[in-house]
C-alpha cells in the first residue's frame, strides 16, 4: 500500500465494521491541511482500494474495510447453550453461529 491508501486503512481500522462516507474519510483522514488542498483526494484511492478488495462498499457509497470471510466448508450446526456449556467445561471450543467475520491483520491487506 502506498501512503494514502496506508492513511485511509488506519482511519478506517479506528472505526471498526463501520460503512463511513467517501466525504467524511477525505476530511478526516489526514489532516486538515490535506482536504483544504484537495477536498476529493481520497475518491480515487477509495476505488483503487475497492478494486484490490481491500474495502467494500454498500449501496449508499459508504467505504469500510473488507472483513476476511470465514470458510463456509464446515457443517455448522446449532447447538443449545446448555450443551455448548458441558462441552466448555469439557475443553471443546465451540464456534457460535452468529459470531460475524473479523478485520484482519494489516499483513493480509498489504498483500492484497
């Protein structure tokens, strides 16, 4: 990643799984000497980033970063909270089905 995009991934990271506005991240991303200059600096790289699949977008235009999605080859199963706590006190770690995708580390979105 290059300088801009290295900026837009640290402010965005600070907000989590957020979707946050193509002009709020031009404004608040490095500075305000920066958006004085050029108020759409970060519009390109924006899309640049998207294209590279390290952001999504949703359908009103807002930017997050991408989450690392999980592997949807394991059978999933439900299983009650009361089984889920003999099999905790047993030692089996037990995945929770609604538990969402997390943010990666910074290695995997340098090199995508």
């Amino acid at each position: 990643m290059d300088a801009d995009e290295r900026e837009i991934y640290q402010f965005l990271k600070s907000w989590g799984d957020a979707f946050i506005a193509a002009r709020e991240i031009c404004r608040r991303a490095a500075g305000r000497r920066r958006y004085n200059d050029d108020p759409e600096w970060a519009k390109p790289v924006l899309l640049r980033m998207q294209e590279r699949g390290i952001l999504e977008s949703n359908s009103m235009g807002r930017f997050r970063i991408k989450p690392i999605p999980k592997n949807k080859d394991k059978d999933k199963r439900w299983v009650s909270p009361d089984i889920a706590n003999t099999l905790k006190e047993g030692g089996v770690e037990i995945e929770s089905a609604d538990e969402e995708s997390e943010l990666g580390s910074d290695e995997y979105y340098d090199q995508l």
